[in-house]
C-alpha cells in the first residue's frame, strides 16, 4: 500500500458582513499563475506554521489554538482586517483526499468582518468581491468564477442563513462539522476511473466502500457538470 503524505495543518476564515441583499462573504481570486488554487476564488488562510504552535509564554499550544493563531495572522497579510482570537468560530474541518502529494487538513472558521476595507496582498489575490453565498454559488454554477469543493459546501451552508449574527450563533450552537473527502466512485465501481464525478464524507451509504449506488444516506458533492449538486440525506 502507497504511504500517504503526511498531513499539514491549515486555518481558513470566513469574513462575513452584512449586506444591502443580506449575509455576504469576502472572497478572494488567486492568481491564474499559483501553483496552489490557481485561478480559484477562495477564503483567506494559510497554512499553520511552527511559530503559531508556540504560545506567548513559550509553551506549547493545542492544535486548534494553533490554528486560531495562522487564521489570524493571515487574515491581517491577505485582508488588513485586525481580528481577535475570540472573533473566530469554528465551523468545520476538511482532510483532503489521500491520493494528493501534500495534503493539509483545514480548520474553517467563522468571523465578522471588522472593516469593509480590505487590502490585499498583490502576492496572494489578484481580486476581491463581497458575495451573497447564494451569488457566488450562481456564478460558480454558471461557468463565471471556480471555486473547491470545500469553498462550495460551506457557501451552500451559509446560503440558508440570513445575516452575520445568525450564522455566528448558528455555528457556536453545533459541532463543527468533520469531512474526510473521498472521490465518488465510478459506475464501474472504481474512484480512480472517473475522478470528476465528485466527492463524498462520511455519513455517505457508499463512504468508504466502492459502491456509489449502495443504499441509505447521502453525504455528496456532484461535480461532473455545472451547476455541482450537494447531496446530504439521512439514511
């Protein structure tokens, strides 16, 4: 069996304002040229470094201080938007598919925008938008921006919600949600021939087996065509 590639830990954050059609979302375009997310819209965030599991005392902190600390500091390089530890919300976690040469696993969190300035860095973003989750998903849907399954499914989730307050309340009430990706299988019952089909977490009838159409719940990402499908059911 193929070693896997060790996992990395990376922090992204939600920026929420409200705005005149309702809750809306910072998003940011990375240039077609990156190596990572070329051409993507996306969240900030980066990627935990060694200094941000080292607390001020000289201590060593937890993995999600650690990643409440990256959040922070790469919200101030990509944004300028000074947030506090306590701004942030975890909303969830994302372990990417085993197959990748590197693979971090992200912690998502949510927080209010202080500002409706935002200064980007020319390095990281080549453009910024404020969106409804409702307009970035439109936009994705048809063939306008591109985005990740894990940009998709957390503005999918932020579409059902009304304004800031809410999201924030919505999220310190429920457990942050866990998604270790796996690629849907094929018809023919193997992930590896038909890649595009989409992805899938547990709580899917067909997680980890290879069968995507094995009975009980859904927990997917349909990602063969545009507009992507979200498929979440109880089984």
């Amino acid at each position: 069996m193929e070693e896997l590639a060790p996992l990395e830990d990376a922090c992204t954050v939600v920026l929420l304002r409200d705005g005149d059609a309702g809750l809306e979302t910072l998003m940011l375009e990375r240039p077609k040229s990156s190596r990572a997310f070329g051409g993507a819209w996306v969240f900030p965030g980066g990627k935990v470094d060694a200094e941000d599991r080292v607390a001020g005392t000289g201590g060593s902190t937890n993995e999600l201080a650690a990643a409440v600390r990256a959040g922070l500091r790469e919200v101030a390089e990509e944004t300028g938007q000074q947030l506090r530890g306590s701004d942030l919300v975890w909303l969830s976690q994302w372990t990417p598919l085993q197959s990748l040469p590197r693979r971090f696993r992200t912690w998502f969190m949510l927080a209010a925008a202080v500002s409706t300035t935002v200064v980007l860095n020319p390095h990281e973003h080549s453009r910024y938008a404020w969106l409804t989750p409702a307009e970035a998903l439109a936009r994705h849907g048809r063939g306008e921006i591109m985005l990740v399954p894990p940009t998709w499914v957390t503005l999918h989730h932020l579409a059902g919600l009304d304004n800031v307050s809410q999201a924030l309340a919505d999220t310190k009430a429920n457990k942050p949600f866990e998604y270790e990706t796996h690629l849907l299988p094929s018809d023919s019952g193997t992930a590896a021939e038909s890649p595009l089909r989409g992805v899938m977490w547990p709580g899917d009838g067909a997680y980890p087996s290879l069968q995507h159409t094995a009975p009980g719940a859904r927990h997917r990402l349909l990602t063969a065509a545009l507009p992507w499908s979200f498929e979440h059911t109880i089984g």
